[in-house]
C-alpha cells in the first residue's frame, strides 16, 4: 500500500519567513501532479483516501496550509489571507515541478479558493480545476457560522469528548462510519502543554474573519468573480445538495460563466463532500483521470 513521504518547504510573508509541510504520494519521479487543498480548518490528512486512489496515476502533494497542521504559524495573522496562500502554493509548486510548470487542482473549500486565486493568473500552472462545494458567492450567515466557530478557543480534558465535538460540528460532511469520523477528528486535534485536547490551527485564523465588514464582503466577491471569469482551464464544481455556503443557484451560475464548469451534486451532503467515499473519489477520478 503506498503511504505518504512528509516534507515541508520554506516560504515567506511580509512578516518573515514559515515552513509549510506537506504529504506527497506515489512515485517521487511521476512528474504528473495533483495538488490537493483544504479547508479553513481541515488539514491534509483529509485526502489521504484521495491522494491514495489517485497516486497510482499522480504524484499526490497534499500541504497544510499555513497556520494549520504541521505547519508553520505566521508572525501577523492579518496575513491569514488567500492572496498569502496563493504566494505560498506558488513556492510549493516550484518546488515539487522540477522544471514541469503544470499541475492538477483540487480544493476544497478554502482550498478552492487558493486554486480559484491561482488560477485566474496569467500563465498559471493549473492545468484542471476541481473546486469542491465554493464559488465567488458565499452565504453570509454561512461565513459568520464559520467565522464564530474558528474563534472559539475551545479546550476539552478527554479524548473523547473532542471527538464528540468535531463530529457534531460537521455534520454537515454527510454520512460517514464511526471509523471515518474518528479520522475526521483525530486529525484535527492535538494535545496542548497541559495535556488538553484542542485543534491543530492558529487561533489567529479568526483575526483577518472578524475584520469582515458588509462593504469589504461585497467587495471581496466582486473580485471572486473577476478572478473565476478569468479562468480558461477545464473546471468541475462539486456542491453538496444541502450546502449552506454555496447555493445552487450561484452553482448555475458557474456553469454558465468564466470557465463554464461542469456541475456535480451530491445529494444529502452539505458543506463540504469529504471525497472519503468511494463514489466521491470517482467523480474526481472521472474528471481529472478520464
């Protein structure tokens, strides 16, 4: 059974230098790579069913973005932003190239929004674009959910009892095995000093989110929008049925603007499809395989 190779690269911020780390799958020599992105405060063990289906056609690199993970933490979380990850993903994708300048994307969430920002720029690496369950639009009552529950500096005494909570807060994944969800959850959770169980991210993910006003939310979509409309690769929008962040109605919309993506559903699946399941990983096999 393939497992992964950990590795990490050193990027910068206006605020200094961090290491972002990565899981990279299959042939080190396969110059055929796939990128795969998660979400605000996910990390990349999530992919490790993906990558693993995928890595007999891929070399599979899986980062944890900054402030995530095994990663590094920035010295000023206002640079939390897309536009930093987006700097980053390109310094990782020099890295695991090797002279080849194309790669496959596939991100999740925020990470779809690290792939959108990518690649909308001219002479970009993306060679085709999964974007699962997020576009240009996004429910504010969705954002401030997410916002509020990134904030929350939570501190459980027991294993058990912060598992129970990540499993209660993403309900909206769908249904999975007890044996899925306690992969959902032990990847997020670490021990801190005390020995306290907490999530494996910089509480400062927050800072930039509560800085969000009404006027800078409408602003920020409209460059959403200006940067989807400017992708030309081939694209595939994945949205859950019940998806509280992306709205079917702006999932049309996607279909018939900017790169025209093709649409794929999932029924009784919110935000976000977690590619766990088999039928999940073919769809993106199908699209980014053939």
């Amino acid at each position: 059974m393939t497992e992964p190779r950990l590795k990490s690269v050193q990027c910068i911020s206006p605020a200094g230098l961090h290491r972002v780390a990565y899981k990279e799958w299959g042939d080190p020599g396969n110059r055929n790579v796939l990128i795969c992105s998660h979400g605000v405060t996910r990390v990349s063990d999530d992919f490790d069913a993906l990558a693993r289906a995928l890595s007999d056609h891929y070399r599979v690199v899986c980062p944890d973005t900054v402030g995530r993970g095994r990663s590094g933490r920035l010295a000023n979380p206002q640079f939390y932003r897309v536009p930093q990850y987006v700097s980053d993903m390109v310094t990782l994708i020099a890295r695991v190239t090797q002279d080849e300048d194309q790669v496959d994307w596939f991100g999740t969430s925020m990470g779809g929004l690290i792939g959108m920002g990518l690649a909308s720029l001219p002479g970009n690496p993306v060679r085709k674009l999964v974007l699962n369950d997020i576009g240009p639009t996004m429910d504010a009552a969705a954002l401030a959910r997410i916002g509020d529950y990134i904030g929350q500096d939570l501190r459980f005494s027991t294993y058990e009892e912060a598992k129970c909570f990540v499993r209660d807060v993403s309900q909206s994944f769908g249904e999975h095995t007890d044996e899925q969800w306690e992969k959902l959850a032990c990847d997020v959770l670490r021990q801190d000093e005390q020995g306290r169980w907490v999530r494996h991210y910089d509480m400062g993910l927050a800072e930039p989110i509560r800085a969000v006003t009404p006027e800078s939310c409408k602003s920020d979509e409209a460059l959403l929008w200006a940067a989807y409309d400017a992708i030309t690769c081939p694209t595939l929008l994945v949205r859950g049925e019940k998806s509280d962040l992306l709205s079917h109605d702006t999932a049309v919309a996607m279909t018939q603007r900017g790169p025209r993506a093709q649409l794929v559903e999932i029924p009784n699946v919110g935000h976000a499809p977690t590619f766990l399941h088999e039928d999940q990983i073919a769809i993106a096999r199908q699209f980014l395989v053939g």
